[in-house]
C-alpha cells in the first residue's frame, strides 16, 4: 500500500456547520431576547465575512502566520474582535455575556454536523492498518470539539494552525505534519475542500492530495457552479473514497447527512 497515511482537513471535509455562521450568530442573539426579525440571513452572513476581512486587515500578517496565536490576545480576542465588529455592523446591542455564549456554542458540537462517510473512511483506514491525523486550519479548541463530537480518538495526530503557528497554504505546516509522522511525499494522503488551501499545497510537497467535494453536496446547484468554473485542470475530486485507497467499497461518500 503506497500510502501509509491520511491527513485530513476539518472543516467542510469532516465537520460541516449545519447552518452559516450568520444565521447561527442570529438564532444565538435571539435566544438573548434581542430582536433580530428584521435582519435576513444573507445581511448577516455578508455581516460575518466582512468582520473576518476586517480582522485580516487589521492585523496584517505576513507567510500565512496563524490568526488567532497572531492577534494580541489569542484566539479568544480573536473571535471576540470578531463578535463585537459583527454586532456593531448590524446595529445590535453588544455584551460580554453574549458574546462568551457565542464563543462558547461552537465548541459544544451543537453546530457542527459529522461527514456522513468519515466512519466508513475510519473502517476503511483501520482495515487497511492506515494511520489517520488532522492538518487544518484551526484555534485551540479544536481537540475538544472532536472530543464532544466523538471523534478524537480515530486521529493520531494533530497538526493544528492554532498550535504550529502556521496556517495553510503555508509549507510550514505541511512540513510540520511530515515531520510528526516521519513521511513524505506520496506516503500520505491529504483530503480537504479547498483548491487553494488544501489541494495545492499539498500536491506541491508531493503529497497523494484530493478535494473531498461530496456526492450530497454535488447536488446543490451552488456548489457545483463553483466548482465546475474554479477546479483546476489536473485536480481530483473524490467520488469514492474507498477507490483512491484501493479497496472495492461502494462509493462510500454518497451517504446524503
């Protein structure tokens, strides 16, 4: 078996926020008994974004330093910045209790939903005696947000932008993922979303690298728009999992959440 090891991004590949972080940030702002009715999902959601770029320029970082080990007071100021910007730009009524259950919510699991296939990959992976770790993008929640998710224990390792320091595309964190691991090169597989994060970095090092754009998710005129006018020529988008690890499953990924 060529690779001996599969790194996988969370975010969109593993988790999927069951809702945009707009429409979850307005339903948690009126649980506090603030009128929101008024606001619709796409102004929030335009809202978040905006805070994110906001932050971004504010705190100009160079060779994709990590956010939130760059911003003064780490990933909590980080998210809290980005909270208050968020309010601010909606005209809403702004606390500290607020914004801590804001930060807090998305660390319970209660708005992340699992990847229909990631068990199916487990078994899979676990058949075939190959290792599985994290390389994604991420603050120091992360370890326990896949503990509440029930999840943590099938990875090895972790290789976290919060903790190395560096964010992807960065070869740095890459680097840091061979180094935990002692390989290189098509010994490891990498899946994850994004062209630009995930993908090219990834095939640049010589890594086995996939987009994970899921069956379910093919589906959703949206994304399949996006994709079909962005995807690079030579980039592999997994359609069955089980394919790239060589083992004759059915099409492991179609499972529709």
């Amino acid at each position: 078996m060529e690779n001996q090891y599969i790194y996988l991004d969370i975010g969109d590949t593993v988790l999927h926020l069951k809702k945009s972080p707009g429409e979850i940030y307005l339903d948690l702002i009126d649980s506090f008994g603030i009128e929101v009715g008024g606001i619709e999902s796409s102004t929030a959601n335009k809202a978040f974004y905006e805070a994110w770029n906001f932050l971004d320029q504010k705190y100009q970082r160079q060779d994709y330093k990590d956010r939130y080990s760059f911003h003064p007071d780490g990933s909590r100021g980080f998210w809290m910045d980005l909270i208050s910007h968020f309010l601010n730009s909606l005209n809403l009524s702004e606390s500290e209790s607020l914004k801590e259950t804001i930060l807090a919510s998305f660390e319970t699991g209660q708005h992340w939903m699992l990847e229909p296939s990631f068990m199916d990959l487990v078994k899979l992976a676990h058949s075939q005696g190959i290792r599985m770790g994290v390389l994604s993008n991420w603050d120091n929640r992360l370890r326990s947000l896949l503990k509440k998710k029930g999840i943590h224990d099938y990875f090895e390792d972790f290789i976290i932008s919060g903790e190395i320091g560096y964010e992807k595309p960065s070869k740095e964190i890459f680097q840091a993922a061979e180094q935990k691991v002692g390989l290189s090169g098509g010994s490891i597989l990498y899946v994850g979303d994004k062209i630009a994060l995930d993908w090219l970095p990834a095939s640049e090092l010589g890594w086995k690298a996939f987009l994970f754009f899921p069956e379910w998710k093919r589906k959703q005129a949206p994304f399949k728009k996006i994709w079909e006018e962005n995807l690079p020529k030579g980039c592999d988008i997994i359609s069955k999992l089980d394919t790239i690890l060589g083992n004759p499953l059915n099409s492991i990924d179609a499972k529709a959440p």
